[in-house]
C-alpha cells in the first residue's frame, strides 16, 4: 500500500508539473529569451541586442520590441540610481542609472510538488542594464531570486 501510495504521489506531482506553465512578467517572442535559461546565457542573448556603449534609449528600444509587458507589469524605465540585487553587489560596474526588466517567473524546482507536503519554489529572472555617467552600457546583470511558498498570507 505504501508503494503503490508513493507511486500515485509521485505521478501527481508529475501532472501537476506539467499542467502549470511558468508565469512571465513578459511574454518572450518566439525563438527569444526565457527566463528558465541560465543567467550566462541570457546576458549573452542581451548582449547581441544591446551592445556595450548603447544609450538607455536604445535599450528601451531593445526591450519594447523583444518583451511583451503584462498588464500589470510597469513598463522598464530608466532609473537614476545604480544597479542592484546579488550579481551587482560585488561589481564595480553599477554604474549611476540603470533599467530593470523582470524577464519572468517559473515554477523552479518541481521535484518539491512530489513531496510528502509538496513545496512551491518559485523564480524571478530580472535583467538590469547599467550606464556610466555618459549614459552609456557598461555592464549587464541577471539575477534570479527563488522563494518558497505560494505568495500567499495565511488569510489568502
């Protein structure tokens, strides 16, 4: 009984994976970048449309054509202050304005849903350009951030 239990366990878990799609804060085209990617090679895939030396308005242009906002999703802008978050923690390339788009959010670690108490892990991928004082890219940053729970207080 316990095998055949672990079994069904196992399987609902796996359907439950496979049922619920990852959430994008912005819709990637087709063939274009995904937030499930590795950080490596999404800032590669940000770097062929964003060169090293573009203006902040060259990477909104980037970012209007290649991401589709969700409605509740602000639109990026240029912000006066540094980037921040882990990977620009320890670099010297902050810059002093940035622009931050959350590239999405996905369902990070399935194997949690087939726990005995399944656990939802969820992820944001967030890219940030940083610019100089001459308003030109100096540096690309993605960070992705991983939280356990449903979003939801215990009133939800």
């Amino acid at each position: 009984m316990i095998r055949i239990t672990a079994r069904i366990h196992l399987w609902l878990g796996l359907v439950a994976w496979l049922a619920i799609p990852p959430v994008f804060a912005s819709d990637p085209e087709p063939g274009k970048i995904e937030a499930r990617e590795p950080r490596t090679q999404i800032r590669a895939e940000i770097l062929k449309g964003t060169k090293f030396g573009s203006s902040p308005d060259d990477v909104l242009k980037f970012i209007s054509k290649n991401f589709k906002p969700k409605k509740d999703t602000p639109a990026p802008r240029v912000r006066n202050h540094p980037a921040v978050g882990p990977t620009a923690e320890g670099s010297d390339k902050k810059g002093v304005q940035s622009i931050r788009l959350i590239l999405g959010h996905y369902l990070a670690r399935p194997a949690l849903l087939m726990q005995q108490i399944p656990i939802v892990a969820r992820t944001t991928t967030a890219v940030q350009w940083a610019f100089n004082k001459d308003g030109k890219l100096i540096e690309v940053f993605v960070d992705k951030d991983t939280e356990l729970g449903d979003n939801k207080g215990p009133d939800d």
